[in-house]
C-alpha cells in the first residue's frame, strides 16, 4: 500500500470522514477506499503477532562468546 492509500484507510477507521467524501477527496471510488481499508486492518494486525520487547538476558550465554 502506499502512503496515500494507507492515509485513506486511516481516515475510514477513525471515522474522521464519512467514505464517500474521503474517496471524493483522493478521487477514487468509495469500493477502492473499502478495500484499503480492509487490506490495512489486516495488515496492521500482523504487527500484534510478533512478540517484541528485551530478551532475557543469559550471563552465561555471553561468556561462552569470548
């Protein structure tokens, strides 16, 4: 997705638009503006399912290294 179209998307998710004025606004019909919407919902949720944060930290691990 580009940047306009993830904006687009954006824009329908938080309701600051009514649909039809956002894909008059980008010029593209309101069907398009769904489908970005819906493919940016299902990527975003991907980000959720990797687990991130510190790893635990080994000493020992760290010392087998030198």
């Amino acid at each position: 997705m580009t940047a306009s179209e993830q904006n687009e998307a954006l824009e329908t998710i938080h309701d600051v638009k009514i649909l039809n004025k956002i894909a008059r606004d980008y010029g593209e019909h309101p069907v398009q503006v769904c489908t970005w919407k819906k493919e940016f919902q299902q990527q975003t949720s991907k980000l959720f399912e990797q687990k991130r944060g510190l790893k635990p930290f080994d000493p020992i691990e760290k010392l087998d290294k030198f």
